[in-house]
C-alpha cells in the first residue's frame, strides 16, 4: 500500500515495516504483507500520516555511465544524482537500463502503471539504435529477428532493420516486445557482434525526440493514458 500510494518502493516499504517505523491505526506492525486499506485504515511512518502523493511521471535521457539506482554500492553516479535539484518526490525506474546504455527511461512513483508497462504480457514494443562492431549481412538480420536460445532465455527481436553502415560498422534499430537481462547485448554476442553503442530512443509510441542528454521533462497526459493509463 505505501509503494501504491506513491511514498515508496516496496522494497523501501519493506525495510520500513520491519524497522518498526510503520503504525496501522496506531498498533506497530512488522508484517510488510498485512492487508491493509487506504481508505479503512489510518497509516503513520515515523509518526506521520500517510497519504496519496500525487502522481508524476516524467522522461529522462540517460547518458552512459550512470547507474539506474536510488543508492549505489561501489558509489557511482545515478539516475537520482542528476534529479536531485528538481524536487520531485520519489520516483522509481519503470524499466531498466545499464549502466553501459542509453536514452530514453521513464520515472514515476505510479507502481500500478510502471507494473503495465513492465509486463511482459503488454508486449509494449521497445526501439533501440544500437552500434555495433561489424556491417550486417541480411542473413545475419534475419538471424536476429528468428532469435536464439541463450542460459535457458530465448532472445529475439521483434524488428531489425540496418539504419546506416560505414566500412567497419553500423547502427541498427532493433525494437523488443519483451525486455530480459542485457537482452540485446546477450542476442548480438550468441552471433559473435558487440555492442559499441546501445540508445534507447522510443517506448511505445513515445519518443526521445529532441531531450537533451541529462534532461528530463513531465509526461503529458496523452502520453501517460497511451503507455498504460494513470492508477490514480
């Protein structure tokens, strides 16, 4: 329920709850999976009531290098360094990108709508520009779109096209219906090709357009009802 209502992740949620800083019409709990109702019952973290944050759902163009991650372990740059100034309340990664890629991510404290735009079952298709360090032949195109079977995973694009080639290498788009770990990098190395550049330039139909590396901006409302519809 706090991640629904935008406080938190679940994750924060949890270690929250077994913390002993959430109280449940004023009886501490430690459950993190007691139900519990917004509308039935009174929530306190830290002795503070909880209610509904209003949502926000914005875009960012992620540069390389940085971590998609609240806090980092070994202490690189994040996602959340960059946004430190614009005083957003907390926002989760719908989706991810690594740290090696690129473009366009997508950031909401709406855990509802993030949850249908990461579910496979949406089959909300995914377009990348990706670098690689060879020109494709059609054959090795076609060997992309059939796709291959990778530590148990079958990894595959939905569309392949060759978007320009020079001497040594070229850019392709490749578009995902369903995003698994590293997945692009995992389907071009099974054929020997490594990625030199990965940018993700459309969800959807919503493009990176024109925002500038490091920028970000709202959503419209458009935008939100086409990509998933807002929760609350």
């Amino acid at each position: 329920m706090l991640s629904k209502l935008g406080v938190c992740s679940r994750s924060q949620a949890e270690r929250q709850v077994r913390a002993g800083r959430v109280r449940v019409d004023g009886r501490l709990v430690r459950d993190p999976y007691l139900p519990v109702s917004a509308a039935t019952h009174a929530i306190e973290v830290d002795g503070k009531p909880v209610t509904a944050v209003a949502s926000v759902y914005i875009m960012f163009n992620k540069p390389r290098g940085l971590v998609v991650s609240a806090a980092d372990e070994h202490g690189r740059d994040t996602v959340y360094d960059e946004l430190t100034a614009a005083d957003l309340p907390w926002l989760g990664p719908v989706g991810r990108l690594d740290k090696a890629s690129e473009g366009l991510l997508l950031l909401s404290n709406d855990s509802v709508w993030a949850a249908r735009i990461t579910e496979p079952s949406s089959h909300l298709p995914k377009t990348y520009h990706v670098q690689v360090d060879c020109v494709p032949t059609d054959r090795l195109l076609e060997q992309l779109r059939a796709g291959t079977d990778d530590a148990g995973e079958h990894l595959q694009a939905r569309q392949v096209s060759l978007l320009r080639a020079g001497s040594k290498n070229a850019w392709l788009e490749m578009v995902l219906d369903e995003g698994r770990n590293r997945h692009i990098r995992r389907l071009l190395a099974a054929h020997h090709v490594q990625v030199m550049r990965l940018l993700r330039v459309a969800i959807g139909p919503l493009q990176l357009g024109t925002l500038a590396k490091r920028q970000w901006r709202h959503l419209q409302s458009w935008e939100v009802a086409a990509l998933g519809g807002a929760s609350r």
